[in-house]
C-alpha cells in the first residue's frame, strides 16, 4: 500500500494536475469527471462534500454511505480508498499536510474536532442552507488557492479552514437532535447493552466495558457515540458507564459479606485507588464510609 508524504506524489501518481501550493490541494470534483484512487496511507487531513451519482470510497475499510450532500472528514494514516467516483452536482475534496497548520491555532484546535474519528456511515448530511455555507466557504479558500498567493494568503485560507470545521460541528449538532428524534434514543439502546453486560457478569471474562466495546456493539465509532449520549443525556459513554457501575457497587455494598476489594475485583476494577476515586466522586464518599453508614 503506498503512503503518501507529499501532495505533489500524490497527485503525480494519480494522475492529477501538480497542486498550486505544496502543502494544499483543492480538488474540483464535476459532473463527468470520475475520480480514481489506488487504496493509500497519507499525511494529510482532508475534507470532502459530495453527492455520489456512483463508484465508491472507502475510509479505514468501510465504504462511504450514497446519501445526497453528504460531508466527509479523513485525518492523517488512516486508509483511503475512491474507485469511479462520480457526482451528480458539484462537489469537492480538499486536502492539507499537518505541517501546514504549524504555529497556527488550528494545530492543536484540529483534535478537539471528534468528527474526523467519526466511521463512513457517519458522515455529516447537510441540508441545502448548510451546503450553500460550506460551499461559500470553500469559494473563499478556492480564490486564495487559485490567485497570486501573498503573505496574507496562508492565514486567509486557515481562517476559512477553521470556520468551515465550526460550522460542521454545529451542524453535526443539528443531526444528532433530528436523528435521535426520527430514529429513537441512542441511550435506550446503550444502557440495554450495558445492563446486559452486568447482568452476565461479563467482568470476570471482558474486565470493565469500554466506550469502545459497546459503540462497536451499536456500529458506532467511540466519538459519535459519546458526541450522540452528550446532546442525549449531558453525559458522555464514559460518564455513563462508570454511573452504571457505581449503582453496581452500591448495591453489592448493601450485602455486608462482601467487602470493597472484593466488589471492585467482581466489577473488573484491578486498580482499588482508582474504584474509590470514582465510587466517591458519584456518591460522595468512599466505599467504605458508604458501607459504614449502611452497617450503622
């Protein structure tokens, strides 16, 4: 599999035109132009809007989804893969090394931004208000890239870049809302599955269920889970699976033959610092304060 450190490679093996800059390209995607490329690892972010009249892409081995207006987020190393892509409208893929962000705000900024780990079949689907935004956006990035590029020319674009994350994280706000009320609550599903790994008692073979257990249990990817339970319920997965295991733990106090080590062994918790870390910032107390209180 070839790994691209270059734009300038990349676009040479592929059969592209040389990119105006060397660490941004703008790639104008047409109706009648198919896009073709060989499945690839690279250094750079990218970020696409699309409206797929056939072919596919692939990102970390999952294919994209067909739906209209879709907007997609790829971040550095992961697998990438387009065969006969070919839109029905206009649409583009933009991409940026890491080091063009260097000594910007951007460069530490860009991981806040969950959607990059999202999965393909959580892509951001617009609506047309919303593309007109994010395509006004890319105008203004295409104008700098295409003209006589300037000193001020580098921050104009990065400015630009960086409104066009902010306005996907409030849309992608606005589709967790209309998703969650059109497909019913992620968190009912959640805690189902949550209640089903501690009534199986799965601790002594799994050890504590993590984010990455049950998103993977619900076709989710971590971020888009938590990002989902957050606008949901205020809490993210973490916050909500450690809620489910103090109840746990409450409850198993409340059996005076066990002791704390032996309740936070039984729930998976190895570490006993850390169970009455947790176990007192949920109640309120310690472990053993709360079986104290109970006994007397």
């Amino acid at each position: 599999m070839k790994h691209f450190k270059s734009l300038s490679e990349m676009h040479r093996e592929n059969g592209l035109s040389a990119p105006e800059h060397p660490m941004l390209s703008l790639i104008r995607v047409t109706p009648g132009l198919v896009l073709n490329f060989k499945e690839f690892t690279c250094d750079f972010y990218m970020i696409g809007l699309k409206n797929i009249k056939g072919g596919h892409w692939l990102y970390g081995r999952t294919r994209f989804d067909h739906e209209k207006g879709s907007m997609v987020f790829w971040k550095p190393r992961q697998v990438i893969e387009i065969k006969n892509l070919e839109l029905e409208e206009d649409g583009f893929i933009m991409l940026f090394h890491e080091d063009f962000l260097l000594g910007n705000v951007l460069q530490s900024e860009i991981q806040k931004y969950a959607f990059f780990d999202y999965e393909t079949d959580e892509a951001l689907h617009l609506a047309p208000k919303e593309e007109k935004v994010i395509a006004r956006l890319f105008e203004s990035i295409e104008s700098e890239y295409t003209n006589n590029q300037d000193e001020f020319s580098k921050d104009i674009i990065l400015v630009n870049i960086h409104s066009l994350l902010k306005y996907a994280e409030r849309f992608y706000k606005r589709q967790f809302i209309n998703r969650k009320e059109l497909s019913g609550k992620t968190v009912t599903t959640f805690n189902r599955l949550l209640d089903d790994y501690i009534h199986e008692d799965k601790f002594y073979k799994e050890g504590l269920p993590t984010v990455a257990y049950l998103a993977s249990a619900l076709n989710m990817s971590p971020r888009y889970l938590s990002n989902a339970l957050k606008i949901e319920t205020g809490k993210t997965a973490q916050e909500l699976i450690h809620i489910a295991l103090i109840n746990v733990a409450k409850n198993k106090l409340r059996e005076s033959e066990y002791n704390v080590s032996e309740i936070a062994l039984s729930l998976g918790f190895e570490n006993m610092s850390y169970f009455s870390k947790l176990f007192k910032k949920e109640v309120g107390k310690s472990p053993k304060d709360f079986k104290n209180v109970l006994l007397n």
